[in-house]
C-alpha cells in the first residue's frame, strides 16, 4: 500500500467536496466569504494589516477559471482574498541565543519535523510575529514546503519561513492547511528559481475552494481519522521492517554459529583441508587466544581473519581524468556511491586503475557513515573508499559464505571496536584479532543456500511493503 498517495487521494477528496457529505443546514460559504472581505476592510482602515495587491474577484472564480467543480453551497476564492501572509526576517547569529531568553526563534525547515515544530533559539528582539494557529510554511532553500500549525503561541519568524493567518473565525486553519499541502508541490514547480523556493504571490494568488465553516471542521475531523489510521499501517510497516532487519540478523548469527543447517558427518573436517592446503597451519583455539568468541561445531575450526583472507586498499587516479561516459581504454570506477538509487558513472583510463576487480568480488566500505556496508563488486576499478577482499587459499572459502560472514554481528562489531575507522578507514592490522568461523567447504555452501532461501522470503514482505 503507497500510504503518500492514499494520503494525498484523502486531501484531494476533502477539497472538492467529495470526503463528507454536505448539510443543508450549513450557512453558504459565500456569506462567510462576505464576512470575511468586510472583516478585512476594517482592519485595513485600523491599520491593523496592510493592504495586499487586488486579487480577481471571487465571484469570477465561481464561474470560470477554476480546477474543478465544488458543491453550490462552497464559493471559490483565493488564499490572499481571505488570509494574511507574513513574511519572516533574518536575524545575525547575535540577535538569538540557545538559553530560552526572549520568545522563540523559527529559522526554517530545521525547526520542523513530522509537521510538528522544534524549538532550540530564542530571541530578545522579535520584529516579525507568528501567533497561535498561524499555519507555517517553509518557502527556501532546503526543506521548502514543509509546513507545521504554530501550537506553542508567540514566536519570531525568519525569511525562510511565511505564515498563513486568518482574519476571522470562518476559516480553519487545518482545512486551509490540507488545501495548500495538496497544492505545494505544483506552487514550488512554478517558481523556476535556481534555489528551491514558495513566492509569496504564487501562494497569495493558491485559488482555493471555501466550504461552509462547519463543513470545514467536519473535513478536518475526516482527515485526521484517516491519516491517523494511516500513522498506524505506517506503524506497522515500519515494525515490520525492523523486524525483518532483526531476522536476517538472526539468521546470519545462526549461520556462523553452525546452528542454521545441520553438521553431515561425511563432511571433511574444515581442519583437514586447512591441514591439506597448508600443513603448517595452527587453528585458534582457546588454549593459544583464551578469546574466541564463542562455541563452534566440531567439523569447524577458528581461524584468525588474517590467516586466511587478506584485504587490498582501493585507488584512483586525479579527479582530472574522470569521464562521464565511457571511452576506448578507460574502465568504470566503482564508489560506495554507485550502489545507490542514482548511480553517477565515472570512467577512469585504464592503465591508470591499478586496483580492479572481477564480478562477484567481496569490497567492504571503510569511511564514515558507509562503514560496514558490504557490496558485491561489479567489473571494473574500485576507488580508495573500499577494499577488496583477497582470499589466500582456492577451495577453503566458498566466497558467498564469507560475504554473508561480513555482514554479520562478528564482523560488523569488530568495526565498532576499532574507534579510528570511521575518520581513516581500516587496514588489515586492525583485523588481527578478528576470528573466522570456518566450516567444512560443503557446509559453507550448505549455509550459503539456506540463508539465500530465508532472505529471498524475507525480501518478498519487504517488497510487498513498498507497493
């Protein structure tokens, strides 16, 4: 279920008079929309509020020009006939302060957060106000067109930020909310600004359906029944897809423990091909180590990483030699970037890409906050973000299994253990004391098939969870 587009289906019915039915008894909206002008007209003379650009009558937007048909007893008018819209001001970092001294400070999109606001400035000096039931918009920079309704009283707006004031009791600012996040995203298209931004006239001139005063509260209640029983399937899939995180985690914890498929006593033992491949081999144990990590079956043997696998730092020439598109004799170099939604492909020559790879091979992210993320390579250079992983014996290591044991708690809680990766990435000597769990070859493909049989059933909930 795509809970984004059953949401924005709920506002698009609320607007056009199609989520509650109407009730002959309800004041037409074009009264309370005369109310409103003379409200207004008086403030205007009261020099309460200033008076905005003349906007095309009402009564024109009744008949032509409008997106869609609306019941009778709704009139059609726009945000600026019926609303105030303040502008913020910026302050310098001198004028706020993080000590709760003054009323709050709203700067922009970092103050709200699921449509909620965050306070952390204060200022002594306010100049422009938002009040209580002002509804908030973000109109620059990142983050524009988040929203949230001012529920904590007298605040200081900055230019990132424009509230949307009523001047009267007719309108509800919840209602007027739905109507301007249903229409944000084509506002924002219009703007044709190299920043992301809301101009104050696209917004002023948001042509806007007006239902009766208490079919806009009827609509409200409509709509935050449904989004709160759509907060709960949200819920509910976001529960479900921890849980699916926790059980592949579990799986792989069973997997490298011998205690995911059973031990076939006509396995050779991991040791004998060690023994075979090197005699002069020494497994681990806890009579040489006293710390290996745990119990393994008795075909297994404990073998330090370096023992038996090896890793190799990536490289890449100057950022001058980067292509865009493919050229003779140049190769694809692969960044942790490329296993990501939006790849941007980088073409490298080919003499100068010393570090390559084969399809299939295991590279392992070593900086900042890709750390720990194990990726399959695909054909072509790696860049200084990743190491391949070397295996030192053919037939010890069935590679599908090691790539399964780099994604599992034993490896990826090593990398938490060693506090400096996460600024200069690791190398192999900050896996000496890291162990490897080794079981005989045919079990290693044994586990291998199982865990790709769970994941495949867990991936096909997970997918069903995005449609």
């Amino acid at each position: 279920m795509d809970t984004k587009k059953l949401r924005q289906k709920i506002l698009d019915l609320a607007i056009r008079g199609k989520l509650v039915p109407q009730d002959p008894n309800d004041e037409p909206a074009s009264v309370l929309l005369e109310r409103i002008k003379e409200e207004k007209e008086r403030l205007i003379k009261e020099g309460k509020i200033k008076k905005s650009k003349k906007t095309v009558s009402s009564d024109t937007y009744h008949y032509e020009n409008v997106p869609f048909e609306v019941p009778e007893v709704w009139v059609w008018t726009t945000l600026g006939e019926i609303l105030e819209l303040v502008s913020g001001q910026d302050f310098p970092p001198e004028k706020y302060n993080a000590n709760i001294a003054g009323i709050p400070y709203i700067i922009g999109a970092s103050n709200i957060e699921n449509e909620q606001l965050i306070i952390n400035r204060w200022t002594e000096s306010p100049s422009v106000y938002s009040y209580l039931n002002d509804l908030l918009v973000v109109c620059k920079g990142a983050g524009v067109g988040k929203m949230a309704i001012n529920n904590i009283g007298v605040a200081h707006i900055a230019r990132q930020i424009q509230a949307v004031r009523g001047y009267t009791n007719y309108t509800d600012i919840k209602y007027i909310k739905a109507v301007v996040k249903n229409n944000i995203e084509n506002i924002i298209s219009k703007a044709n600004g190299l920043i992301p931004g809301l101009k104050r006239e696209l917004l002023l001139s948001l042509q806007l359906p007006l239902p009766p005063i208490s079919e806009q509260r009827r609509i409200v209640c409509e709509i935050e029944r449904w989004f709160f029983l759509i907060d709960q399937i949200e819920q509910g899939k976001a529960d479900l897809q921890t849980v699916i995180k926790q059980a592949k985690s579990k799986i792989l914890d069973l997997a490298i423990h011998g205690k995911l498929v059973p031990q076939n006593p006509n396995d050779e033992p991991a040791i004998e091909l060690l023994k075979r491949i090197n005699p002069d081999f020494t497994p681990c144990d806890n009579r040489h180590s006293g710390k290996l990590p745990y119990e393994i079956p008795k075909t297994w043997v404990w073998c330090s990483h370096n023992s038996i696998l090896d890793i190799s730092g990536g490289s890449q020439p100057a950022k001058s030699y980067f292509e865009t598109i493919p050229k003779p004799n140049y190769i694809r170099l692969y960044q942790i970037r490329d296993y990501g939604e939006s790849p941007v492909p980088v073409y490298i020559p080919i003499n100068l890409a010393s570090k390559q790879t084969e399809k299939g091979d295991i590279l392992l992210a070593r900086y900042g906050g890709s750390l720990g993320k194990v990726f399959h390579a695909k054909q072509g250079a790696y860049n200084v973000a990743m190491v391949k992983v070397i295996f030192k014996f053919e037939n010890l290591i069935y590679k599908e299994y090691a790539y399964y044991y780099y994604l599992s708690d034993l490896y990826q809680g090593k990398l938490k253990e060693i506090s400096r990766t996460a600024q200069t990435g690791f190398n192999i000597t900050d896996f000496n004391d890291m162990y490897f769990p080794l079981p005989p070859i045919n079990e290693q493909q044994r586990i291998v098939q199982k865990i790709e049989e769970l994941f495949s059933f867990l991936d096909d909930i997970q997918k069903s969870l995005e449609v």
